[in-house]
C-alpha cells in the first residue's frame, strides 16, 4: 500500500476574515486570495497535514454530500492551491 500525499497550507500565510471570507496574500505572488464556503472550510482544514482522503470526509460530513461527489473538486482544488504554492505536500 502506498502512503497518500499529505497537504499543508503554507504557514506563513495569514488569511483574516472579511465579510465571511477568508483574505489572504501571497508575499510571493504578489497576489490576494479570497476563500468562501468550502474552499474556506478547507483551508481551515489545511492547518494540520492532512490527506485528500482525510478532507473528502471532513467536507462530507460538514456539508452533507457523499465523499464520491467532493473528491474530484477537492483534488482540483489543491492542484490549484499547490500550483501557486500556497499550499504543500508532504
């Protein structure tokens, strides 16, 4: 069996709340980023390692959908977040 990637949120990041969204920048992008609903919620998430398996359930259960229907968004989500090194793998 092989071990599943494990994802972290960098941890020089500060998001801070603004009108029930998450707001952060990237230093090194050079960018703001805004998080709603579920992409806040895993981001929150995202503060201990934590694998795509791990998440899908913690969404599941949060919002009531079934981990089949939140997996693929979650892993294109993290592509994403991984992509502009926002968050990392380990």
């Amino acid at each position: 069996m092989t071990d599943s990637p494990r994802y972290l949120r960098r941890p020089d990041l500060r998001a801070v709340e603004m009108d029930g969204e998450l707001v952060m920048m990237g230093l090194d992008q050079g960018e703001y980023y805004g998080l709603k609903d579920v992409a806040a919620s895993l981001w929150n998430h995202l503060a201990e390692p934590r694998t795509v398996e791990e998440l899908a359930g913690l969404v599941a259960a949060e919002y009531d959908v079934s981990t089949e229907v939140c997996r693929p968004d979650i892993e294109s989500f993290l592509a994403e977040l991984v992509g502009k090194d926002l968050v990392r793998t380990s």
